[in-house]
C-alpha cells in the first residue's frame, strides 16, 4: 500500500549491505559447502531448510 504524501511505499533505508568477501573465521571452501549440501539434501532437506541451517547454525551468509 502506497503513502499519501510521499512517493514509493515506504521501504526502509536501513537495509543491510551485501558482503561478498567471505568471513575471515569460516575455514570452509565451495566444495565443502557443496558437499554439505549434498549430503542435506540426500537426508530429505528442501532447499529452504537447508538455507535456514547454513545460517543458524554454520555462520554462513
């Protein structure tokens, strides 16, 4: 829904930026998340449970 005095619909600008360096602290490379990955996925994980362990409980953004 739209604002009355104001252009747009109100997104905030506090967004957080998108880093694309990896974490100095995670010792992983792509092959070891892609395993990982693999291996979730061959447990019966959908991709968004696998998402939403990456971030808790792995640190990975």
């Amino acid at each position: 829904m739209g604002r009355m005095h104001a252009p747009g619909k109100g997104l905030s600008q506090s967004a957080l930026t998108y880093r694309r360096s990896v974490p100095t602290w995670l010792k992983l490379t792509s092959d070891d998340v892609k395993e990982q990955i693999y291996k979730l996925a061959k447990k019966g994980l959908t991709p968004s449970q696998i998402g939403c362990l990456w971030v808790r409980g792995l640190g990975a953004a």
